[in-house]
C-alpha cells in the first residue's frame, strides 16, 4: 500500500487515496469535495496520525454537528477546530474558531455568526437578542432572518 498523505471524497470520483508526489500535481479547483458521511478531506502524518480533517458538502465547507475543520497534534489531542455552515464561520452556541493548548485547555477563541467576526462582548449581547426572540423567529445576523418551521 502506498503512503497516504490525504484523502479526499469527491462527487465525481468517489474516495482518492494520494500520497505526496500526487497530491503536489492534484488539481483541486478540478473536483467537488463532497461527503455526507464523514470528513470529505483527510491530511495524515507520516505516522499515519490524523492531522487535519475538512467536512465538506457540494465544495464548501459545512458541518452542522460540529466543527468543519479540525487539526490534531501528532499525539492525536484537537489542535484547533474551526465552525462552518455553507463555507461562512459560523456558530451561535459558542466560539466558532477554538486553538488549544497540547494539555487540552483553551489557547484563544473566536466568535463568528454567518462569516462575520464578532468581540466576545457584541457576540454574547447579539446572541441574548436572538434568545429573546420568539421560537418561530430568530436572528441570526442583521440581514438574515430564519424561520423555524
């Protein structure tokens, strides 16, 4: 088996295993990344340790459980993990761009809604706003209304 520096998922040509050589002559911008069921892209250590992991629907960045990009250090403990929805960072139950620590505790966070970056303060304040609103009704950023349905 060769050594595989990444995997990708794509609509046309299903699972591709690529080691570094084919990956250097890869030509992304070609594929759509897309997985339903799992990350659509997989970077590895030489180790064969995970060390980045991308979720993507039809080429954008997306994952509505969890974050959409993930990097490990090399013992496998989450480096940093990033929120996205429709390729925009993107979270509204917490910090959306999260970098830790190798012992696991929080380096620094991020907020973000609907690609926007917001100061702690103006997320939080923007946040308690949306929970005021009725259920069937909720901000999510000045422009954009959801309807729950």
């Amino acid at each position: 088996m060769k050594n595989v520096y990444v995997t990708v998922y794509t609509k046309e040509q299903g699972r591709l295993d690529l080691n570094k050589q084919e990956y250097n002559n890869f030509n992304f911008e070609s594929v759509i990344k897309h997985r339903t069921d799992g990350p659509a892209v997989i970077y590895y250590y030489e180790n064969g340790s995970v060390w980045h992991e991308s979720y993507y629907i039809n080429n954008k960045l997306h994952k509505e459980d969890g974050p959409a990009a993930i990097w490990y250090y090399r013992y496998g403990s989450v480096w940093r993990e990033y929120y996205y929805i429709n390729d925009k960072c993107h979270r509204i139950d917490g910090p959306a761009a999260i970098w830790y620590y190798k012992d696991g505790s929080v380096e620094s966070e991020e907020y973000y809604i609907n690609g926007k970056k917001y100061k702690k303060e103006d997320y939080d304040n923007l946040i308690n706003e949306i929970k005021a609103l009725p259920k069937s009704l909720r901000l999510i950023h000045k422009d954009w209304w959801v309807r729950e349905l």
